[in-house]
C-alpha cells in the first residue's frame, strides 16, 4: 500500500502537468475526460470532476468509474447530461 504522502504528491504532479481539458463522449454510454484529476462527488447517478479551469458533472444511470490514472478519467453506464458549473 502506498503512503498517504506519495499519493498527494502524485496528483499534484497530475494537476501540474495537465492545465487543458477534454471531454469526449462515445454514445450515450462512454465518456473519457482528460486534464481532471480529480473526483469531487461520485455516485451511481451523479459524479463530479474537477481541474484547474473548473468543474464537470456527468449525470446519468448506473455510472461507474471505468479508469482513473495520470489525469485520465473513464466513466462507462447510461449517461443523460454534462454540465459545466
């Protein structure tokens, strides 16, 4: 198991090294956003994601973390609704 430090080192590196943003959506059941390095909110019906330039809240059903790792997100259920706050 890794310590508490070297994970917080690593997502500072992956803030750092990740100030743009993407988002792209495979139909209605895959979605991939790069430049989020983190998750603010999860859930089954809602999940937040945040970066430097703002959050994302992917609504939808059934929603699951697919991947996560150097500021890749992979998101996979039915998805409704992307919004920017």
């Amino acid at each position: 198991m890794k310590a508490i430090s070297e994970i917080k080192r690593k997502i500072k590196t992956a803030i750092n090294n990740h100030t743009e943003v993407y988002i792209e959506i495979h139909g209605r059941e895959n979605l991939l956003a790069e430049g989020y390095c983190r998750i603010e909110d999860y859930g089954e019906t809602s999940m937040v994601l945040t970066s430097n330039d703002g959050s994302v809240r992917v609504s939808g059903e059934n929603l699951r973390l697919r991947h996560l790792a150097n500021g890749r997100i992979a998101i996979e259920g039915r998805i409704s609704s992307v919004e920017y706050l």
